[in-house]
C-alpha cells in the first residue's frame, strides 16, 4: 500500500483485491495521517458516487481471537459503504451523506469521558489511538430499516477505554454523545431529532469484547459519511446504536435517553438487539437486503452473534425489551 495508490483502483473494491491489499498492509507500519483526506466524486448511470479518500489506519492490526471476524459471508464493496449512509446530520437521504458531509474536518478533535469513574478524562485522538492498535473486526451491520452490510471495521474493544477511567460501582450505564455544532453539521438545524444525538449500552454490553470504538474501515480512517473520526460499532444491535462522531462519553447510574427511543419509544427500544421474531410495528424484521446482492436473507437472532451475547439477556423477555 502506497500513498499515491489514488481513486480508481478502489472505486470497487471486490472483496479479494482488498484481501490482497490487506496481506500487504499487514507487512508494513503505515505512518498515520500520510494522505490527506480528500473528496471526488463520479458518475454512475448519472447517480454521483463519492469516492472518499481518507489516511491509512497505522498499524493495523489482525485480532488474535477469531470470533472477533465472524461473518463469514463476502463484504460490502467499499464504495456502497460509503455512499449509502444513515447521518440525520447532515441530510436524511441516504445516498447524500457522502456529499453533504464532504467538508467536515475532525482537526481537534477530543472525547470527554466523564460522570461515575475515579479517572475522568479528555483524550484527543493521537491518546485515543495510544490506547491500542486498531483491530480489522469484520462484523454484520443490520439497520432497522431491513438492509444490511459486511464491513471490515477497525478498532478496538470499547472495555479498553472504559477500563482506563474506573469506573465505579453505582455506574450501571454508558451514555454517548455526537457532536452538536450546526454549523459543522448543518442537518442539526431540522429538528428531527433532538440534538446532539444520543446513544447508551448497559455497563455489561458496553465492556463486552465485541463492543467496537471504531476508528476506521477498510484500513482507512472513517471518512465523515461514516462517523469520523470515531463511533459505536455494536455488531449484534440495529445499526443505529452505532453512534457516529463522538464526543463525549459518560459512565452514569441510570438507563439514558436515546435519540430514535426518544423519537419513537414503542418503534425503538433501548436495547434494539437484531431480532427477525420482533417486527418493527410497522414492517417485518425477519429478512434482509444485503446491499450490493440480490434477494433477501433471513435475519439471524442477535444478527448471528448470540452464541457470544444471547446469555447478557437471559430471563429477559426480549419482546419486552425490544
Ligand atoms: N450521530 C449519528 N449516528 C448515527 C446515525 C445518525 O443519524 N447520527 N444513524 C444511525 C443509523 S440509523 C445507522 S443504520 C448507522 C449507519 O452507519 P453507516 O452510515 O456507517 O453505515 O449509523 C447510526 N449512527
Ligand atoms: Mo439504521
């Protein structure tokens, strides 16, 4: 992998190519930050796709527990990842995030972790990634709205951040917050949702091992279609527990507000783990469309990961706690 590996050559990304690109990467360190972020787009069947170029991840690297890479179906092409996005920050239309967000630079940017911990603290982004190598995780993201994707994410198990500030014992709950800057996201000025958007796992689901703090996909930096420069990746939940662009997270004793349970409390529950036996009320969760294939597929309980995480619920009614 070089940094004059420009555009073409990824506009597409079959997954076999990538696996090349990835055996190469793996031989080397990267520096971080050697390509700048940039935008280009192109035309296809006069649809504008965006090619978000974005830096190399620094050493990435291959997670010693397999289960960490799980999905064992092909992934989504790099290209469909990044243009077909859910970011009420910037616009509501899916296939428009990659250009409404095009402009958003993360230059600055810091994470507060605060509320029930004995180390609160403000990591800037070189401290975030000092905490541990990025991780090439490849999990299933299922959206609410029925369409799914295979994405080689990176990062690190969120329980290595949570460790560092200790939390203590009256911490029961994790809350998450997106930036809140309308200026810088400018679909902040329709009122949806409220803002910032707002996420929060249990304490026992956020220290789980899968629960990815997610820097990067690909092997790149999230582009800002996707949450840069860093969000929630919870493989087994709907897509949209996975909090982009995060700036503050908080160790609290009580379940916190939620941004789509706000909008909609009998539509989104607060736990939103993938359950294809729960229909939404106004559409079935049974099957999927895998974006980039034909036909649908039968969704899995717990989007395929419940030998790992079905036991976090045991003697909960699921329809309950949907
Ligand atoms: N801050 C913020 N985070 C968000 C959303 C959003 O609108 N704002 N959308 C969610 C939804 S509904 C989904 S499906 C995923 C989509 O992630 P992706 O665009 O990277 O595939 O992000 C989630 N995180
Ligand atoms: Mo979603």
């Amino acid at each position: 992998m070089s940094t004059d590996d420009k555009i073409p050559a990824r506009e597409i990304t079959p997954p076999e190519l990538y696996a090349n690109r990835r055996t190469v990467m793996r031989g080397g360190i990267i520096a971080a930050g050697a390509l700048a972020t940039a935008w280009l787009y192109r035309k296809l069947n006069g649809v504008e796709l965006a090619t978000t170029e974005s830096a190399p991840l620094a050493g990435l690297v291959t997670p010693s527990d397999p289960t960490f890479q799980v999905a064992a179906e092909a992934l989504t092409a790099r290209e469909q990842i990044i243009n077909y996005n859910n970011f009420y920050e910037f616009t509501t239309n899916k296939d428009g995030v990659a250009k409404a967000a095009a402009g958003f630079t993360t230059d600055g940017w810091k994470i507060t972790v605060d509320g029930l911990c004995n180390k609160p603290r403000v990591f800037d982004m070189d401290a975030l990634r000092a905490i541990s190598p990025p991780e090439e995780r490849i999990y299933r993201m299922r959206c609410v709205e029925a369409w799914s994707m295979v994405i080689p994410w990176a990062g690190f198990s969120l329980s290595k951040l949570l460790s560092l500030v200790e939390p203590q014992g009256s911490a029961k709950y994790v809350a998450f917050e997106t930036l809140h800057d309308v200026e810088r996201m400018p679909g902040q000025s329709n009122d949806i949702l409220e803002w910032p958007y707002r996420e929060g796992l249990r304490m026992d689901e956020a220290m789980h091992p899968l629960t990815l703090l997610t820097t990067g996909l690909y092997g790149r930096e999230l582009p800002p279609q996707d949450g840069a420069p860093v969000r929630m990746i919870i493989p087994w939940k709907y897509g949209f527990k996975g909090i982009k662009s995060i700036v503050r997270i908080s160790l609290v004793a009580t379940q916190p507000p939620t941004s789509w349970n706000m909008y909609a409390a009998s539509e989104y529950g607060f736990f939103a783990n993938v359950n294809p036996d729960h229909p939404h009320p106004r559409w079935s969760q049974a099957t999927e469309r895998r974006i980039g294939e034909g036909g649908r597929r039968k969704t899995l309980p717990f989007n395929g990961y419940g030998e790992q995480v079905a036991s976090l619920y045991a003697g909960m009614d699921l329809h309950v706690h949907y």
